[in-house]
C-alpha cells in the first residue's frame, strides 16, 4: 500500500520547506519587533505602533513560556524511551 510520502514530489516538498522557512522567518521578525525592537525605539505616532510599544504581554510571554517548553520537551524524550524499551 503506497504512502503519503510517495505522492509527494521532491520539488513539492522543495516548496513546502521553503514556504514554511519563509513563514516562520516572517513571523519570527514581527514578534523580534513586538516584543524587543520596538521598546527601544522612540514613541510613534501611529496608534498601531505605538500600541505594541507600550503592549507588555510579548515581554513576558517567552520568557515564561521557555520552562514550560523543557517540560514538555523532557515528558516527550521520556515518552519515546518508554516506547522504545517497551
């Protein structure tokens, strides 16, 4: 019975890679701007702007978020040896 994976060309999977890249890049510099390049910055006078300047929940969020990550990240290297030894 054929996979999913033999239906997928290397070049779909050529634009795949790159579109996921592209996106996370992408919002990878917004939230880089929301959360430190921004403060640094003098106040604006566009509302947007200056709206995420003075926003403090993106300060806060990965920082607080990073423990949790290695939690999750060691439960799911427990897990795996669990399995594989079972």
């Amino acid at each position: 019975m054929p996979t999913i994976s033999q239906f997928i060309t290397a070049n779909e999977r050529v634009y795949w890679g790159g579109f996921f890249i592209i996106f996370g890049s992408t919002f990878f510099s917004a939230f880089l701007y929301t959360a430190v390049i921004s403060k640094l910055l003098p106040p604006s006078d566009n509302a947007i702007i200056f709206a995420i300047q003075n926003d403090r929940y993106y300060c806060f969020l990965v920082p607080l978020t990073l423990p949790v990550l290695v939690v999750a990240v060691y439960f799911y290297w427990l897990s795996m040896k669990m399995f594989k030894h079972a």
